[in-house]
C-alpha cells in the first residue's frame, strides 16, 4: 500500500510520542496501514468487516519492515494502547489495530468536496447558509454556559491521542447532551479519559431518563 496520503496535525510536537522516536514510528506505521474506507473481506472462511482507521497487522512483518526487535515492538504497542491512541485485538493467527479518532482528524473526500462546493457558492447563498448553521446551533445550544464550554475545550484538548480539532468535537458534544449533565460528568474523578467521558455520560444519561419516568 504505497499510494494515498494520510493527514498529520502539528499539535503532534507536542505529544509525548515525539520523546519515543521509536514508538512514533509504530504509531505513523499504523496510520499509514490501516483502511481509509471500511472494506469486507473472507477470513479463516468467514466474513469480515475492517472499518475504516483498523487494519489487520503481523508483528513480525511490523518488526521486519521497522528493523525494531520484536520486544521494543510490543512495548510500543502497549504503551500507544495505554495511552488511547491505539486499540488492539489480538488473535493466534493476526493482530486487528484500530487508530482511535481516526474519523476526528481524517476527513473524507466527501467532506472536502462539500467544503470546496461551498466556497464556490456565490455569496448571496454563502450568507443564508451561515445565518441557517447560527440559527440551528442556537436551537440545540439556546443559553450555553461558556466557562463549561471552554473547560471542556481544555480538558479534550489536554488528553492523549489528541483531538486535532477539540472545539469542534466538544461542539458535537454538547449537541448530543444535555448541558448540566455534561458539567456533572467532568466533576467526576474517574473522568480522567475520552473513552471514560462517554461511558461515564450514557451511565447520566440513563439515570437521568429513569429519575424522569418517576
């Protein structure tokens, strides 16, 4: 797989993976491997589906073709893990990674083309478009508080595996849940993750909906 491209934010430099040059190297190995679109293959004579940011790795072809002993190898691997960056299921026979936040900091042609359609449009059109974005988010986000906004802004923009674009992802955020749940959720102490934050959010959430039946 040697054609395409892949995107890079320069908040990376600030990442601690620029300390481990051996481990940025795992971890630009995986981007540059995994799927850029979901695919189905046959394995062991069975369907499978490989979405997009996943890819189906060897170690040792990985160790090979990074000339890395197999031991800096998988601490490497553990390490991106720990850090979020990484997921990893590992078979007898193969090794399934998926590059977390894949979809925040790869955009699909699509997208692109959807931006380029609109900064062609004229600007009559440019106008009505942007007073109907304004006018939809101030319906989801009638009163927002703007310190829980941008507290949130931080702490996403703080965490491991980066957010390329933390505002825009706290936007969606606050798009699908309730303000006041979001700001309990951030008090919690074990809120200390992504992936926590939104198991942490669907457990609120269920309470919140079971108070309410009541």
């Amino acid at each position: 797989m040697s054609e395409g491209w892949i995107k890079l934010h320069r908040n990376l430099l600030d990442n601690a993976l620029m300390t481990r040059p051996r481990y940025l190297a795992v971890f630009m190995y995986i981007l540059l491997s995994v799927n850029y679109k979901e695919a189905n293959i046959i394995l062991n004579d069975s369907p499978f589906t490989i979405h997009a940011g996943s890819g189906i790795f060897s170690q040792l072809k990985m160790s090979r073709q990074l000339r890395m002993p197999r031991r800096t190898l998988a601490r490497a691997l553990k390490y991106l893990e720990s850090a979020h960056v990484i997921k990893i299921k590992a078979t007898n026979k193969f090794t399934l990674i998926r590059a977390t936040n894949w979809q925040s900091y790869q955009e699909t042609d699509t997208d692109t083309a959807q931006q380029t359609r609109i900064k062609r449009a004229p600007n009559a059109q440019q106008t009505r478009t942007n007073k109907n974005d304004k006018n939809e988010k101030n319906k989801k986000n009638p009163q927002r508080d703007t310190k829980i906004f941008l507290d949130m802004v931080r702490w996403v923009s703080g965490m491991e595996g980066k957010i390329v674009h933390p505002k825009k992802y706290v936007e969606k955020i606050f798009a699908t849940y309730p303000e006041k749940l979001i700001a309990r959720c951030m008090q919690q102490s074990n809120c200390t993750s992504l992936m926590m934050f939104s198991r942490n959010m669907r457990q609120l959430e269920k309470a919140e909906a079971t108070r309410t039946k009541k």
